[in-house]
C-alpha cells in the first residue's frame, strides 16, 4: 500500500491518469454517438432501455477488453511483434 501512496505523489502518475481519462471520455464519446444511431428508430420505451443496455455493455465490455490487452502485455516480445507490425 505504500508503494501505491508513493507513486500517486509523481506527477507522471498524474498525467497518465488525466491521458487515460481523455481518452475514455474520447471513446465514451464515439460509444454514445453509435448506441444513438442504433435506438433512433426505435419506439421511446425500447428507445431508453436499449440505450441503458447499450452503454453498459459499452462498460462491460471496456472493462474487459482492458483486462485482456494488460494481461497480454506481459508477454514477452509481443510489443516488439506489434511495433513491427505497425511498422510494415
């Protein structure tokens, strides 16, 4: 827990965390604005509940997929693998 207390006190902790949270709320943006397009036609009732179900599958699935990619991460050279990918 120390640890944790010692890094939030650098202020690079601070700017990953303000990036990470622009970012999410440049994603949550783009999330919103397919949901909408998705329920336009639909009646208001289905219309509501379709954008409640919407944005939390949005969540869930953030969540998740970040879940995935920190995990696959750790393995070793994949970094690598992707930068050359990137770069072909």
């Amino acid at each position: 827990m120390e640890m944790l207390a010692d890094q939030m006190t650098r202020p690079t902790f601070w700017l990953a965390a303000l990036q990470i949270m622009g970012i999410n709320i440049l994603l949550s943006g783009d999330n919103a604005v397919v949901i909408a397009l998705a329920v336009r036609a639909l009646p208001p009732r289905e219309r509501f509940w379709g954008m409640v179900f919407g944005a939390g599958a949005a969540a869930v699935l953030l969540i998740v997929f970040t879940g995935i990619v920190a995990t696959l991460m750790e393995l070793p050279y994949l970094k690598l693998a992707g930068g050359l990918a990137l770069f072909w």
